[in-house]
C-alpha cells in the first residue's frame, strides 16, 4: 500500500531534550515536506526536500533541522524543543514539486513540550 | 497576512443537499488551487484541483470553481453524503513564479452533514 508514515504518533517531551519524528515513503517520490497545523493558523510549511540531499526551508523553519540523506526518508530534528513547537506535524510527498502534483501526507505526529 | 482565506469555521448541510464550500485568495500570483479534506486523526487526503487556466473542473460529486476576477474559489458537493463531514482546506500555489516551493494553506472549514 502506497503510504507516508511518520513515527510516532504521540510524543511528549521536555524542554530542551532533542527529538525526532521520522517520516517514510514508499511510492519513490522526489518531494517531501514537513507541514504543522496549530489552531486557527491552518497548515504551514517548515521544510521541504526537491530531492536527496537538496533541502530548504519553508514559512516557519526557526527551531527545526531536516535531512534527506535517502530518497525515502524525511527525519524532522528539534535540537532544543520549546513550548511553542507544540503542535500536530503532518510530513508529505509528491511525484514531483508540491506545485505539479497533490501531496501524501502522513497521519500526523502530535506533540506536546512542556 | 493571510493569503489564503476560509472565513467558514463550519458548516453544517442536510444529507442529500448541496455543500459550498468557499475560499478566497489575495495573492494574484496564485496560478493553482486545491482542495484536501482531513478526517480526525488521519492526515489531508487530495481531492480535487484546478488550474487558472479553468473555471470550473469536476469529479464525481466534487467540482471545484473558479473566479479569478474575484479571486475566489468555491467547492461544491453534491449530493453530499455523510462520509463527507470532514475538515476541508483551501491550497494555493504560484507554479510560475517561482520562490519557495509550497502551498499556502486556508485555516479549514470544518463541515458536518446532517442525517
């Protein structure tokens, strides 16, 4: 089955303590992206990926790192979590730029920094 | 500055009856549009788009619809079922301009279907 899956689905942490939500898919596509969605902001974009090793930031990268050292696997990295990274992190693919072609996205990881 | 905009928080259609679903863009770069729709503890699923190029485009009970003039975009379901009552956001993208590449997210518009 065609899918992105991230890990874990819940996580609570502690200010401070690095931490990553790992993302995986398996239809071999170039794009990947990693969103967040907080109340009464929608969805926004933190970090995408065109392809191996090309990476760049999105609308709200303060505080995040990613990798992209294989084609399937799109590691979100918090160094230093703070309360204000609460919040539901969706990441997502697509055959080609998120311009060209609908996203996959995962089913959500929901963290929580206190 | 919201370039996206769902003013709907929620809406709420009888089975059987017409969902309108409405969003409004301001950013006149914006060349492409989508719609995904989210269910509770399950990621946003694509469900239909449209270029600039159109006004309208349609899937089954889904089209989409178009006014660049009036820089708005509406969904429209018919008839509208109770699988339908989901969380359903707005997108938007500038393919031909270049800059960051992503969407630009409405804040959802959450509609329930009454039985």
């Amino acid at each position: 089955e065609a899918q992105v899956t991230q890990n874990p689905r819940y996580l609570i942490t502690v200010t401070g303590k690095k931490l990553t939500v790992t993302c995986s898919q398996n239809m071999n596509h170039e794009y990947m992206s990693w969103y967040r969605q907080d109340p009464g902001l929608g969805l926004r974009q933190i970090y995408y990926s065109m392809n191996v090793e090309v990476t760049d930031k999105g609308d709200v990268p303060e505080g995040y790192k990613v990798s992209r050292k294989e084609k399937r696997n799109f590691p979100l990295i918090l160094e230093s979590p703070s309360p204000n990274q609460t919040s539901l992190y969706f990441c997502a693919s697509s055959k080609q730029g998120a311009l060209n072609s609908p996203l996959h996205f995962g089913n959500g990881t929901r963290l929580t920094v206190t | 500055d919201q370039q996206v905009k769902q003013n709907s928080p929620s809406l709420s259609v009888q089975e059987g009856r017409i969902s309108i679903l409405n969003c409004d863009y301001t950013n006149s770069m914006f060349d492409y549009f989508l719609w995904y729709k989210k269910y509770p503890a399950e990621g946003p699923t694509f469900l239909i788009s449209i270029s600039s190029i159109k006004d309208k485009n349609e899937d089954g009970r889904f089209t989409v619809f178009l006014n660049k003039s009036a820089k708005h975009l509406s969904l429209h379901i018919v008839p509208s079922q109770p699988g339908d009552s989901a969380v359903y956001f707005c997108a938007a993208s500038a393919r031909s301009g270049g800059g960051a590449d992503g969407l630009t997210f409405g804040k959802g518009t959450h509609l329930i279907i009454q039985p």
